[in-house]
C-alpha cells in the first residue's frame, strides 16, 4: 500500500508542475498488470484451462483508487481556479490542458483501460460539475455581447 500511495504522490507532483521519474511508476504499474498475468497462468496450470490475462490486480489495487485521487484533485483545483477566475479561462486554460495532462499520462505509464473511465471522471468533474458557472457566464457574456454590438 505503501509504494501506491508513493505513486499517487508522484503523480500528484506532476500535476503541480514537479519534474518526477515517470519511469518508476511505469514499473509499478506493468507489476500490478504482470501479477495478474502470472496469476492467470498459475490458474490456467491448476484447472488444465487456457484464461486470458486480467487487469483485476491492477483494477483493484491501483486504478480504482487513482481514479478517486483525480477526482479528488481536480474538485479542489476547479474550486480554486474558479475562485480567482473567469470561466472562459477556466475553459481555456484548465480543461483542455488538463485533459492534454492527463491523456499524455495514461499513455506514457499508466495501463490504456484507465484512459476511458478516467476522461469520464476527469470531464464529470471540470466540465459537467461546473455547468451552472459556465451557464450563467456563457449567458452574461451573450447578454454583454448583445448590448455591446448596438
């Protein structure tokens, strides 16, 4: 439990612009996803049945509790930018870089069955959990527009 929470504190690093050795927890990551393999053969061994490999190890120990920890950091840091800012930078600025972040992420050490789930999170969380804010700018900077063309 120990060496994740190691990696969530690197990966949370990294969101705050640290420089981190990506590479260390690409390796977790591929030992979390090699022990499900390794266990799948172990079964297959044992019941004379050929099993494809899962990604339960992984799943279950390090994604579902990375996907929490995004959540967590990114209602924090939609909260606080938008405390200082205008939606429309919010937009530009923080969504679309973010997601650029996190897809570069997901490809460069963590497993691709977390980049579905996780841009499903990541869009619940800056885009559909702020709709209210963006609505009521979107329409203020439509009543401004109108009445700044006449």
């Amino acid at each position: 439990m120990q060496v994740i929470l190691a990696c969530f504190q690197l990966i949370k690093a990294q969101r705050q612009n640290q420089v981190i050795d990506t590479r260390l927890i690409g390796r977790i990551v591929q030992s979390y996803v090699d022990l499900a393999f390794e266990e799948n053969l172990f079964a297959s061994h044992n019941s004379h049945e050929i099993t494809w490999p899962t990604l339960k190890i992984y799943k279950d120990y390090f994604e579902i509790q990375f996907l929490q920890e995004t959540k967590e950091f990114y209602c924090h840091e939609a909260a606080n930018f938008l405390a200082h800012n205008a939606i429309t930078e919010y937009l530009k600025k923080k969504v679309v870089q973010r997601l650029d972040e996190e897809v570069h992420r997901i490809q460069s050490y963590l497993h691709s069955s977390t980049l579905k789930p996780f841009v499903k999170i990541v869009e619940e969380v800056l885009i559909r959990d702020q709709l209210e804010a963006i609505y009521t700018e979107a329409k203020a900077l439509l009543i401004y527009e109108k009445y700044s063309d006449k």
